[in-house]
C-alpha cells in the first residue's frame, strides 16, 4: 500500500511467471522453453546486429520482420503485427480490441495472464468453464460477450480445439474479436491462420519463444485482416514506438526463414513428447492429449505438489498450479530425450 | 474506424517518431541518436548474449542490470526498475504513479509521447506554459494537482532546471509523484538521483539510447524509493514478465559498467554542441542554452520547416515540429564534428 500508487496499482494481482533459477543448475521442464537452441542462422543474425549501428534506433515498424512472418504464412505484410514477446502483443490486444462493454469470456483453465491483462486494463470477464476433460465446447461461447480469447492448444492442458470447432465459435460472434493464442500450435494443432481471409472477427498470435527456441530474445506477433491490425498499431504508438530491438528484429527474422530447422526441431519434440506420454501413463499417470511441447498429467495415487517439491529436490523443475480442478497435475515441460529420460528416473525413484 | 476496435482506440493520437529511414542515407540528425558507437565491451557483451541460450527466458527481473545501475548511481538494487526503453518505463510510470483523480501537470512545450500516454490511459491532464524564455517556473507546480512530469533537460528546448528548484517542486508537491524524465542529462544537466533518499515523492526516469548509444537495443529504467518502485513492478508483471531480452540485459550492463567510455563520449558531444551553438548563433539563429545532445535553433531570417524540407532534400535530416510556440524552431541532433561541419556547410548554401 502506497499512497504514490493509483488506485489500480492497489487493486491489480499480477501474473507469477514460472521459476527462472539463474545460479542453480536444474533439467528445466518448468516453462515450456525448447531444449534445442535457435536456428543457427538466427544466432548469426543476432550477432551480426550486435555492432556499431546498435547506436541508431530500429525500425519502428519491424518491416523486414513482419514480411518474413508474412511470407511465411502466405499474408499480407498489412495483416502482421509485431511486439515485445506475445505477452506484449497480447496486452495490447487487450487494449485496442477486447476492452468492451460486455464480459471478455475465456476458459477458466487457460493462460494465467489473461486475467492480470483483465485486472491491469480494467475489463470485465466472464470464465467459461472447460468440460470435464478440460476441452472446449464452441456452443459455451455463443453468448453475448464483448470478445473471446483461448489458447489453441490450451494451455495448460496442451489439448487443441479444431479449426471447424474455431469456425463454430467465429460464426456465432461476428460482432466481437475471437483471439487465438497460438504459442503451442507448432507442436502438432492446426493453425487458423488460413481463416484470416474468411472472418474479419479473427486474431491470431504467436510467439518466437517455444517452437522457435527464442524464449531469450522477446519477440512476438499477431495476425488478422488489417483492420485489426491497425487498431493494434495505434495502441502500440501510443505505448513504445520501437518495441524491438535490433538484434530481435534480426533474429527473429532469420529464424523464420529457417523453416528446415524449425520443422526439424518440432518434429523432434513431438517424438519425445508421444514417448513421455506414453512412459507416464504406463507410471499410472492420467495424461491429457497434448499437442504442445509439454504435458499435463496427474498422478493418479501421489499428490502434485509433493511431487513438484521432491522432483525440485532431485534436480527436475516442473510447474505446479496450486488453483482449483488442476491442483492434482503436474506440468511437465518436453526437454531432449535425455532430459525426459533423466525426470523419468527420478520420477520412479519417487513414485 | 472499426467496429472492432475498442472506445479508447478510436480516440488515440498516437505518438509520431522521428523520420527512420531504412534504405537512405541521411546525415541523420533528427533523432538524438548518439553518433558514436556504443562501448566496444557493450557490443562484446550483446554477441556473447546471442548464443544457444537465446531457448531460455532471460531474467525476469533482470538482476545483473538493476545492480549495475544501482552500483553506478550509488542506489540500493530496490531502488532501479529496468524496462523495455524508457517509453515502457514511462508509460508503466504513467499507470502505476500519475494516474490519479486530479490532472496531471507537465509544460506545454516537452516531450510528444506524455499526452500520447495519457490518452491511452485515460488520464486528465493541465499542461502548464513555459516561460517566455522556454524555462521552467517551479513555482507554476505549486497548485493542486495528481502528479507532475517534465524532462531535464526539458525537450525540445535542451534547457536544464537546477537542482534547487527541482527541489522546490518537490517540496510543494509531497502527496503527488514527481517524474523527472532524465533523457539527457549526461550532456551537462545535473541529475537528480542525489535527492532521491530526501523525496519519497520523486521518480527519475533515463535511458540507454542517448548517452549510451543504444538506441537500437531498448533499454531505460527508473529510480525511486522502493515504494514507487514497486508500484511499477507491479504494473509491469500484468504486463509482460520478461520485457528486456538476453542481448538488452547483458549489453546494458556492459555498458553502464564502462563509465571511461561513456565520460569521453559525452564529453565530445558537449564539445560539438558549444561550437555548433556558436555558429548558429553566428549565422543568425537564436539558439536556446542547451545542456542536451540537441540544440533548438530558430532561423530569425528563414522558415524553419522549409528549412528543414530543403536540408532534407540536401541530404541532412533534423527535426522540425509543427506545433504552437515552437513552429520557427528546427531541432538539431549533435552529430561528430564531421557530421556537423557538413551540416554547417549545406545550411550555409541554404540560407
């Protein structure tokens, strides 16, 4: 309490990201970052930019970076935006396209940073609750509502909504912006991206930090018809005109180009994925369908959060969420196969 | 106009930056960039920064950094807050500190962005008219008020307020926050960080992009007692838990660490700037005392914007501002005296 602070300073409950221990060694499975590094050309990029010309400020636009992303998904540079991280980009969504008269619905197991968006932004929610196998059914969102937002895969629950169950809930709700948090999508979902030119309604975002191994460097960016786009932009040039910096820029960029690699490594993260599934279950574990780069799975006769305590103890960070219907699970980052089979030996030892 | 976009959307007047040509080449003096490189350590710091580890989220606090700034300014580690820029540190300010039920205080004539933040975040503002000489007088803030914000140097004018009369605004304002935007004030201001244990009311503002030369990395903070403080943490992390990447963190602290480097820089551009005032002066421009890497020079014989059309045209960029009070005046970025003596040269064909 602070007489300095506004009275929403007072009132806000921030989002708690995952642990980032920066002096201890641990197999890190605690906040879905890729154990493979970069594209190599992204390290090149990055580096390259590192020199004189750091003294200059960026481009205020991104250009060279929101045409890769839309070379990539086969868009119009206008349909892009870019930003400091999704967490940014989502923020700003918040702002320009959310903030209505009417509740924002979202999963009530979903991204823990939407309702610090809601709570900073001062926007009126709505939770829908998930089915009891924590998967969204589009008919619970045929309400009236003042926008929708849902992670695709859900996050933390790694399961993905199809894109005719998405055309469901964007055809009952064209007045209202239906956001999709696509941060997992590469690892196995379907991508909306090829419904931008279908539904004005639609907002996709995405990030650099988990298919593309760039948790490090910041980076991440929405896409929809360029109306979106717009109101996007003008609340980011009423916020920071040059939220990216150069190297982010560069490095972003080149990862995107390098599509060979990307594929490659999310090909390799599903494998290991499908093999820890399958370990934990035969673990006697109940493993929720994931198309992620993590799972979330529930020991079926331990408790979570010892389990999380002892895991920690022995060297293994994994996420536990101490909030109702998922206190039971544990949230289990996709490492290498070695990591996986690292946490699957402590995992024996303590179960 | 959009359906889509939020209320607050359609009523932004966004923020307009400074002129980045990308493909040209301009002796650009429009944007205070700093026309030497940044510290070779700095630059040393970043490419070591873009490596395999670019997979992992930087630290969300960003220590290291915060501890350097504090080191530099002699401030305990509670007393830093990092951010993405200056702009994020400051509009984060502008939510946590100056968002209050009485309008916030700033002069008329000062940095574009403050009402573009206000806008966004719905904050009622008083703007107060600098003197006839673009001075600031202190006691034009002793009236009810939620907040103060002012640069100094004050921009555009590059005039620096002393620290007694910082003092008074202080004093005569002790239940409000008091934001002293520090932009420039390595170029020959004095800064206010000595005040800060004595003012529980007073938040200093800088930047890594003018007498660091990083303007294309995006690093500011802020410094305050630790309640002001945690006010902004609280704001950034519902905001974006990460906001300065692996490269920002590490090239910053770098470069705060080389105060060798950064004394000689700004002491060059002092240099420049008291010789380029002198030949303004002499080629009839009054020119306003600057103690920024900028000089605010009104041509007494000549347009100001077609002056600023016609040094475009011959290749050097400054800043014109199309705006009551200050429409006669050209902004002018101290460059190396190279820059500056080409600049002095195209002027003097042009007027």
């Amino acid at each position: 309490m602070s007489k300095f602070w506004s009275k929403r300073t007072h009132e806000l409950d921030p989002y708690t990201p995952g642990e980032q221990p920066q002096n201890q060694q641990y197999i890190k499975l605690n906040t879905n970052e890729n154990p493979y590094p970069p594209s190599p050309k992204a390290i090149d990029a990055m580096r390259a930019a590192a020199d004189e010309d750091m003294r200059l400020y960026p481009d205020p636009m991104a250009k060279s970076l929101k045409q890769a992303v839309a070379d990539f998904y086969d868009l119009d540079v206008s349909e892009v935006f870019v930003g400091n991280s999704s967490d940014e980009v989502l923020a700003h969504t918040f702002v320009a396209l959310l903030k209505k008269d009417k509740p924002l619905f979202f999963p009530d197991i979903s991204y823990g940073f939407y309702p610090a968006y809601c709570g900073l932004f001062n926007i009126e929610t709505t939770r829908i609750p998930l089915a009891d196998d924590f998967t969204i059914n589009p008919q619970d969102y045929a309400a009236d509502n003042g926008g929708i937002i849902f992670p695709n895969p859900n996050a933390p629950s790694g399961i993905a909504l199809s894109l005719a169950d998405i055309e469901k809930i964007l055809m009952a709700n064209q007045d209202v912006v239906v956001v999709i948090d696509e941060a997992y999508i590469d690892f196995g979902g379907e991508t909306a991206v090829p419904l931008i030119n279908k539904y004005p309604n639609l907002l996709i975002t995405q990030t650099f930090s988990k298919s593309r191994s760039l948790a490090g460097l910041r980076v991440g960016f929405a896409m929809g018809q360029a109306d979106l786009i717009n109101g996007l932009e003008r609340v980011k040039n009423s916020f920071n005109s040059y939220p990216l910096d150069r190297a982010a820029i560069a490095g972003a960029t080149a990862s995107i180009k390098d599509k060979v690699y990307f594929d490659e490594t999310c090909q390799k993260i599903i494998n290991t994925r499908d093999k820890v599934s399958k370990a934990l279950e035969q673990m006697d574990f109940s493993v929720l369908p994931s198309q992620a780069n993590f799972v979330f799975a529930k020991p079926n006769k331990a408790d979570a959060e010892k389990l999380y305590l002892d895991l920690k103890a022995a060297g293994v960070l994994v996420r536990y969420f101490n909030s109702p219907r998922i206190a039971g699970y544990l949230r289990i980052t996709i490492g290498t196969d070695a990591d996986m089979d690292v946490f699957l030996e402590k995992l024996a030892m303590l179960t």
